[in-house]
C-alpha cells in the first residue's frame, strides 16, 4: 500500500524556506531601523501585512531557485543544451600505453596488441663536441639512449587474409600517428610471431552430451586461454563497477569499454599451466573428467614439467586444432565427433566472440532533460493583500473618497518597488541558460518584466512602459556581468583568465569587452582544448594542404594560443602580414597612392592611411605596417573633434599617426568599442601572432650522413641537453614583432604560459626571433616538412638547414630609443636586458 502523502511539520534546514524566520529577520530589522517612530508591530498594522506577504513572496523566489539545473535550463525550446555530454567532455587522447592499447584493440582485425620502447642508440663524442652513428673508439665517447620512441607488436584476429595484413598494420600505424603525443613517436608495427601448441586429452563425457559441441568447446575455450581476447563492455556493465569519471577516463572508443585491471593483465603468456587448461575443460558443459590431458609446443618431443610449460619470449601462444587430439568415451566406450560439425561449432563460437569485439557501441551519458518549470512567470503579492487595501481585483468600494483612491494607487506605486524586483529575479531565472551560454553575440545579462498581474497596473506604469524600457541603462554593467559569468564557467574547468585580463589592460589598455569573445571561444572549444593538451601533429600526412598553411598543429599550440587569445594558430608564415585582397590601394589625382582596409562580409572601410605614397609599394607597405600597429589597443589614440564628436587614429611607435578611421562617433563608450571591434577583426585576419612548436625527437636522421642536432658538453651548462638534445625536447619561436609581442610584459605572461602547459616531463626551448630569422626558419621549416613528406634525397640538406636556422636565431628585444634625462614620465624607458636601440624610421614617402 503506498504511504499517504504528507507534509512535515519539521521546519525547512533552508531558511530562506523558512517565512517565520524570514519574518523575524525583516522585523528586527525594521526595530533597528525606526525603533523611535514604529513601535506598533502587531498582525493589524499595515506595515506588518506587508512584512508578511513580502517573506512568503520570498520562499517562493527561493523554491524556483532551488530547483535542478537542469529544470533551470529547460524550456520550450529544449533542443539544444549548454551542458557536454560525459562522452565530449571527460575524456582524454591517449596518454598512457594502455589508452594505447585501448585504442588498438578497438580497431576491425585488431586482437590484441603491445606497446614497448625502441632500442635506438647514438654515440657521443664529448671532444668534438657532436653525436656519431656508431663508437668511434676515441676518448670518452659515450651511448646516448633516445627515449620516447616505440615499437607495437599486433596480434590479428583469427582469419585476417596474408594479403590483408599490410592493410591492418598501415591501419594501425596511422591510428597511433593520429594520436601521438608530444615528442614520441612510433617507428614499426609488426604482426606479434606466433608458437603453435597441441592439445592432447582423454574426456570422459556425460551419456546426453553432444560429442562435436563438446569437443569444439573444448578447442575454443582452451585456444581463449591460450590467447585471451581483451573483452569489451557495455555501459550499463561498467556503471554496475565504476564511477563515470573513472569509465570515461582515456580515449573515446566506438566498441564499448575496455577495463584497465583486465587489460593489464592481458600481457604476452609466458607460461601455460596444465592446472588452469584441466579447469577450464572441466567446466565445460557435458565433460565429467578428464581421464589424461598434455598440452606441448609442436615439434616438442618431451617436456620437463607438463604442469608448467614455458612459451618463448615475445611470441603469442595459439592453438594448433590440426594436431591437437582429443578422444572421448561414453561409459568407457570411445565416441567419435563429426569433424565438420566440429569445424562449423568452433567457426559459430569464433565469430559470435568477434561480432561482441567489434559492434559499434555508441555509448554515452545524456545530458539531464530537464522540465520546464517556467520560472519567469510572476504573479502580483499586491492581491495577497486583504481586500480592505483595495489593491485587488475589487478594489474599493464604490463610494470611496477620490483621496482614498489617490492613497490606493500610491500604495500599488509603492509596492510596485517590490513586485519589480521579484518579477526581474523571476525574469533571472527563466534566463539561466543565456546567463551561461557562450554566444559571443550575446549583449544581454539582465532581463526584466513588466509585472501586470494586479489591477489597473496601467495607471502606475508611464505610458507605453515596455521591457525595453526597463532594460535602458545596462550597457553599463552588461560587459562586467558577462565577463563574471564566463569567469565563473572557466573556473568550473579549474582554468584562469585573470592573469591575461589583467595583463591585457595594463600592457595594451583593452578594455573588458575584448575579453568576452576570447574566453567565449575557448570554452566552446573546452572539450578539445582539454583533450588535447599533450597531442602532437600527425607529421606522416603528406598532402600539402596538411603541411602548410594548415589548422593541424599539436594540441598545445592550439591551446597556448587559445589562452593568449592569438586567433590563428595554424602553421604558415610568420615573418610579414599576409596579403589580402580587402587590402587595397588606389591612386589618388595627384598621381599619388593610398591604402583602405576593407571589411571582408560588410565592404565597410575600416582604415585609411593618413598620408599619401609615391608608389604602389610603399601604400602597400604602409598598409601591412598599420595593420600590425591596429592589433594592439594602445596604438589607436583617441581624439574629440570640435564639434564634440569622438574618433580616433592608429599611431606607431613613434606616435605618428598612420592611419585613420573616417568615422565620427557621440560617446567615448562607443569609440572605445569600435576600437575593440577594430583591433578584434585585424588580430583575426591579418595577425603575425603565431608559434612554431618544433619536436626535436622529428630531427633525427633518418640515414646516415644526415646532420645530427648539435649537443652540449659543458658540464657548468644548466639550460642544454646535455648529451640528449632529441628525447623530450621542443624548439618553441615566436615572431618578437608581432603585435602584442613587442611588449616584453605580454612576452613574460606569454612564457610563463607555454611553460605551465608544457607537460612536465618535457623540456621548452622557446625563442623570440627577429623578422629576417623568422623569414628564414618559414621557408627552411616548409621546405623540410615538404622534403620528409616527399621521401625525396635532398632531405638531409633541408635537415642541415633547418638545424643551422634553429640554432642560430637568438632572441631579439623590442627596439627602444635614447631620450633626454629629463623626459617626461609618459616617454617608454630604455631597460638594460629588456630593449635593444633602436633608429629613427626612414621616410617612406
């Protein structure tokens, strides 16, 4: 019988719950507020209706409130939602062997496989200072182990054709180069060697049992044990034994889950034990005893101990059903199986264990559905109120005075303070999943409503009184509300963008409207952008398109870049601006040149150079410099014309003016924001900002004669490589002059963050280069990328030159120049190991 239902008479552990207690609070706060003028507080007095109505309106606003996020989020439109599935959000690319493995076994023909380090082994010379193929035999040369490189052993699945094997391993080995991590990599993929065993045994059988089933049981579960399958499961199976933080951890599969604990025990056997092949026969169904059992390694004449039988280091043990041989007796009579119906039973058990390895399995947490409370639906407190106010839907009587009317409606105006701010709350609350959202169009954090619930409203509210008008005045606080709700979703991923607001605003002036879409891009991008942190390129791709001028860089460039708000990081050239069509110059009468900078979707001119050239190429010249200028804030100065209008220009360093906008705008708010939108879209379109992440384990060479990276044998050196410069090492360069780069504040925060995400076990070399070595490494990089993608014979020459490239570019410091000691405080100083000197610009006119 169900329980009938009931309320409790226990008070609510919420107080704000808790009206009693809501009212007791409002009262000794009214005590404190006007002891000397209120002293009647009893149920008759008006204030204390009101105090009343106002505590009960309150638990109301409190139970919405409290109700399920995902009832908060829900609405008429429930077909999108701002939450990540558990499957997009928590887990990870492969880090560990065993999410490699992981990976490996949930590919088509893939058993089972096995990851272990490569032996790769050069010689260091410490007297000429470089590393040898082989020992030369001289004083001191050493070994030096190269780490992070590996060899996968794949065991194929039972009846995977010879000529289909090549096709499996190519299968395998773009699986792993897909899914590298920084500074590993894999250099063969071979089938796992095999070593055949026999069965030998005498069953003695149950009179009811089926002969041929028993025996391909046999076979089938002794062949299992030989060489166990890594078996997968299904959600619901691993919800019954873990957490979905702990089933969710590794990399994504599309065959269901594979367990940690099973899969580190699924190593290569090394020993077969007669005990655990007797009680596997013995728990077949039909078998009563087994009367005599071996199992050898063919070709094995005798053994030492068939109770322990050892396999061969590094081979996989398989069963050889050929010349394994079983005899089966029925009440000591010998019985004989259907060697077909053997086969076909057998051939039944092997593709029914397949079929489980194999079948897509999509699975997946959903994301909590909600219901739909509507929380914004408010109704008046004003008709809670006795009807001798007058403020219901009755109203007064009929001969009331006009002064008790004019009292009436003072009061609705009165208590209309309050019924706004609960309608806007309500108003809140039906917004949530905007609040939260990461749409960068969205300009909008406080909503309202107007609240016509209680009667005659319209005599209280001006004429006309729409939301729209309730919503005047929050362009003022809508940037800094937005900012808190990004801020508070970043943190709720245990990341940080207060170190890059704060440098933003003192070292570049941006103002916090500029921070929105750089955090709104990366939480969008959060599922990746976690992922993939320690995710290295796939640097077997060939294809043109894949090397240059291309988005498939490694994951810690795409996340650096993300944290310093550089919009483009993909991999193309940083040492100019690129040209773009949108740039244009024209001729003017005079027979001379200018520069517009178009918008590429509106066709709106965005800059016009503030002088005019004698040539096409120096208007086109001026245009790439005033677009590197445009990326920064600080370099657009702001200006009020005489008529009171604002505008502003894009100066250099030097704080000559460069370019123009040719726009006119009515408040200092506005100006400010065209110059965010302005530095937004250049960074965007037209921005040097970039990094080259180079693998120093992708340097090797490949044969011999090629170049070696240069080592360090100094022993009072604390920043080189040591004998090693291949294992965990990565070149990080940057283009010193590029935009926010010049400043050596933003350089700072920009190290510290490459450092921090950098996984710990790998060690950066990050450089900032000038613009003619950052020219030299664009084409030196490319042409080696394009040279080892080719397999082509000058590849050691494009190798020696990209080394020579990237062992000779230093870091440069943003040019400075001299000034008179008594400058004013606003002149940039001239700091020792921080700028270089500079010289004045020529005359591009």
């Amino acid at each position: 019988m169900l329980a009938q239902p009931t309320i409790t008479k226990a008070r609510d552990a919420e107080p704000a719950l808790d009206q009693q207690h809501l009212y007791r609070l409002g009262l000794d706060h009214v005590r404190r507020l006007a002891r000397r003028i209120w002293t009647d507080h009893n149920v008759h007095d008006p204030g204390i209706t009101t105090l009343e109505l106002l505590t009960y309106a309150l638990t109301d606003l409190t139970y919405r409130a409290s109700f399920p996020v995902e009832d908060l989020i829900a609405g008429a439109d429930d077909s999108s939602s701002p939450l990540f599935t558990a499957r997009r959000i928590l887990p990870n690319r492969p880090l560990t062997l065993l999410d490699y493995r992981k990976l490996l076994i949930d590919l088509k023909d893939v058993k089972n496989a096995w990851i272990e380090p490569e032996e790769q082994i050069y010689w260091a010379d410490p007297l000429k200072g470089e590393l040898l193929w082989e020992d030369s035999g001289g004083p001191g040369v050493r070994e030096v182990h190269l780490r992070g490189l590996y060899r996968v052993r794949v065991e194929l699945m039972e009846g995977v054709e010879a000529d289909r094997m090549d096709e499996v391993l190519e299968a395998v080995m773009e699986t792993l180069q897909a899914n590298r991590n920084l500074c590993e990599d894999f250099v063969e993929i071979v089938p796992v060697e095999q070593q055949g065993f026999v069965l030998c045994a005498e069953l003695e059988l149950a009179p009811d049992a089926d002969v041929s089933r028993v025996e391909a049981d046999v076979l089938f579960q002794v062949s299992q044990y030989l060489a166990p399958p890594v078996s997968n499961y299904s959600l619901s199976e691993m919800l019954e034994r873990y957490s979905a933080q702990e089933i969710f951890d590794g990399p994504v599969l599309e065959h269901g889950f594979i367990d940690d604990a099973e899969l580190a025990r699924a190593d290569l056997r090394t020993e077969i034990r007669l005990s655990d092949v007797i009680n596997i026969v013995m728990d077949i169904e039909g078998v009563r005893a087994v009367v005599d059992i071996v199992i050898n390694p063919e070709g094995a004449e005798t053994l030492a101990n068939k109770w322990l039988v050892h396999v061969d280091a590094g081979r996989q043990p398989v069963l050889s059903r050929q010349g394994s041989r079983l005899v089966c007796y029925k009440r000591n009579m010998p019985v004989v199986a259907n060697r077909q119906e053997v086969e076909d039973r057998f051939a039944e058990l092997a593709a029914q264990a397949r079929r489980k390895l194999e079948t897509p399995n999509a699975y997946d947490l959903p994301v909590p559905r909600g219901r739909d409370r509507r929380t914004g639906g408010y109704h008046s407190f004003q008709n809670h109120f006795p009807a001798l106010y007058g403020l219901g839907e009755v109203g007064l009587p009929s001969g009331a005075s006009p002064k008790r009317q004019a009292q009436a409606f003072q009061l609705k105006a009165y208590l209309l303070f309050f019924d706004q701010v609960m309608a806007d709350y309500c108003a809140q609350l039906a917004r949530v999943k905007d609040l939260f959202a990461t749409d960068p169009d969205l300009e909008q954090t406080c909503f309202h409503q107007v609240v016509d619930s209680f009667a005659d409203f319209g005599n209280i509210y001006e004429a006309g009184m729409t939301v729209d008008k309730l919503q005047e005045g929050e362009e003022a606080v809508w940037i800094e509300r937005r900012n808190r709700f990004l801020d508070h979703l970043i943190a709720r991923f245990a990341e940080r963008f207060h170190d890059y607001a704060s440098i933003m605003r003192s070292a570049f002036g941006a103002g916090e409207e500029s921070l929105i879409p750089v955090k709104g891009e990366f939480l969008r991008g959060y599922p990746e952008r976690g992922a993939e942190r320690g995710l290295a390129y796939n640097h077997t791709l060939k294809d043109p398109e894949d090397l240059w001028n291309t988005d498939k860089v490694s994951g810690l460039e795409r996340r650096v870049a993300s944290l310093l708000g550089i919009p483009n990081a993909s991999r193309r050239n940083l040492s100019e601006v690129p040209d773009d069509l949108h740039v244009e110059t024209a001729m003017t009468p005079g027979d001379e040149y200018l520069f517009r900078v178009r918008h590429r979707e509106t066709g709106q001119i965005l800059l016009t150079s503030s002088t005019r050239y004698s040539t096409r190429a120096r208007a086109k010249a001026a245009a790439r410099r005033a677009l590197h200028f445009a990326q920064m804030p600080a370099s657009c100065e702001r200006k009020r014309a005489s008529d009171g209008k604002y505008y502003f220009n894009v100066t250099d360093d030097t704080g000559s003016v460069i370019a123009r906008r040719i726009r006119y705008f009515d408040s200092p708010e506005q100006a400010n924001a065209a110059i965010e939108e302005l530095t937004a879209y250049v960074r965007t379109h037209y921005s040097e900002e970039g990094m080259f992440l180079i693998e120093n384990i992708l340097l090797r060479p490949e044969r011999e004669g090629e170049r070696f990276l240069p080592i360090c044998v100094d022993p009072n050196c604390s920043d080189c490589a040591e004998d090693d410069p291949y294992s965990y090492r990565v070149h990080i360069v940057l283009p010193a002059f590029a935009g926010r780069f010049n400043n050596m504040s933003f350089r700072r925060f920009a190290e510290e963050v490459i450092r921090e995400e950098t996984p710990a076990h790998i060690l950066p070399r990050i450089c900032w280069a000038g613009s003619e070595d950052m020219a030299k490494l664009d084409g030196a990089y490319r042409a080696w990328l394009e040279a080892r993608a080719k397999g082509s014979n000058d590849h050691g020459a494009r190798l020696a030159e990209l080394i020579d490239i990237l062992y000779r570019v230093k870091s440069v410091y943003p040019s400075q120049r001299l000034v008179d000691c008594d400058c004013g405080e606003e002149e940039p100083k001239f700091i020792l190991g921080q700028t270089a000197l500079g010289s004045a610009e020529s005359n591009e006119e």
